[in-house]
C-alpha cells in the first residue's frame, strides 16, 4: 500500500494555483503574478515593472506618474476617442483592457462587479464621458468583459479658436495694401521757421567760407604760374 504523503498534495496545489492578469488578462500561475504598490491589482511579469525605490508598479501607474494628467477628467480620453471613432462607425466594441490603455489609468472594483456602473448617467464621470459626445452605452458583459458603445448624436471636436497677434509683418502688410491719401500740410510752426533760419545762416557761411578758399588757391596758382614765367624769361636772357 502506497503511503500517502500530505506535504506534496499541498505543494502540487500551490502549483496549480492560477489567475488572471489585470491588464493583459492571461491566466497564469500566481508565481508569476505581482501586486502593483499603487492601485493594489494583480499583473504578470511583462505588464509591471520595479521602480528605483524597488517596488513593483503596473504599466497603467507607470505611465501615470510619468506623465500625469494637466486637464480634463480621468475619461476624458475616452471621450476623444469615441469623437474620433464617431467619424466612421457608429459601434465600438472595447474590452476593459482597452479602455484602461484608453484612459491610461484602472478602471475602479465598481466597473468590474457591478453593471449599474456603465449606466447612462450624467451625474456620473464616467457617464459624462460618453453622453457629452453623442454615444451611449448599448451593453454591458462583465463575464467577457467588453462594454459596447452606440453613437447617438453627431457632435463635432471643439477646437478653440487662437486669437491671432499682432506682428510687425501682418502690420506691415496692412498698410501695404492700404490706399495712400495725400497728406495735409498746414502753415509751419515758429519752431520750424527758426530752424530753417538757422540753417539758412549756417549754408550762407559756410559758403562764403569755401568761396574764400578757393580765391586764395586760384591766387596761389597764379602766383606760381607767374613765378615759373619770370624764371624762364631770366634764363633766356642769360644765355642770349
């Protein structure tokens, strides 16, 4: 009679133990499974990470504490993208995983268990993210965990409208393509007739200035040419 030993029947269980990753959804043996420090879930080896403190973190945390939301809701990314779904279907299909990537966070315990959670509600977060936008949740299974969406209502992306400065360029431009109208030009001011004066009486003198200057270099050449004369006609008498 074989003996039958307690100790391996309880280690061959703890090897059989298996379940599920919260973010890829493989079944895997639970030696292989991790506790996110953050959110509390369980992840398999390929969707956590260690951190440099050297706790374990889910990808969904990673990326939230890597970039972290500056606006909007924690849905707000679903509502995105049903607008941009919207532009050729009027059905989307989505697991759970799908939208936790989506809105790159975890989904609440609520979402899992409980249907009354995907109600068509506007005082709901979550409900405004899909109402606001034109669709509405057709079904729920939490079994299969999918959440099917129906567009009801055609609504555009709000772009907002950037008001346009003012540039140097775009003034330039304006009044290139302004018309030009003649300018009026009244009686000069006392200010203007003393400047005019003034200057007038700076030309006056400058010029009899220059006029005195070259009267002297014309007597200076003349002088010259004359001296040059006088010694070639000295030269000539000599040697006659």
């Amino acid at each position: 009679m074989a003996h039958h030993n307690p100790h391996s029947t309880c280690a061959n269980s703890m090897l059989l133990l298996k379940d599920e990753c919260s973010l890829c959804k493989r079944i895997v043996s639970s030696s292989f499974l991790r506790r996110c420090s953050h959110c509390g879930r369980l992840y398999c080896i390929d969707c956590s990470i260690f951190t440099e403190e050297g706790n374990i973190v889910c990808l969904n945390c990673a990326r939230r504490i890597v970039s972290p939301k500056k606006y909007g809701t924690k849905y707000s990314p679903l509502s995105r993208y049903l607008l941009r779904r919207g532009y050729f279907t009027d059905r989307a299909v989505l697991s759970l995983a799908e939208i936790e990537g989506i809105i790159g966070d975890n989904l609440p315990f609520k979402a899992v268990r409980d249907a009354d959670w995907w109600a068509n509600n506007r005082s709901s977060a979550q409900g405004r993210a899909w109402i606001d936008v034109g669709w509405e949740i057709q079904d729920v299974d939490l079994n299969n965990r999918t959440a099917t969406f129906t567009r009801v209502a055609n609504v555009e992306m709000k772009t907002e409208k950037k008001r346009k400065k003012k540039t140097q360029t775009i003034f330039f431009k304006k009044k290139l393509f302004q018309t030009l109208k003649p300018k009026k030009h009244g009686p000069p001011s006392k200010t203007k007739l003393a400047r005019l004066r003034r200057d007038s009486e700076t030309l006056s003198v400058k010029e009899l200035q220059l006029r005195s200057l070259r009267a002297n270099s014309n007597l200076n050449q003349l002088m010259k040419s004359g001296s040059s004369s006088l010694k070639q006609s000295h030269l000539k008498l000599r040697s006659c």
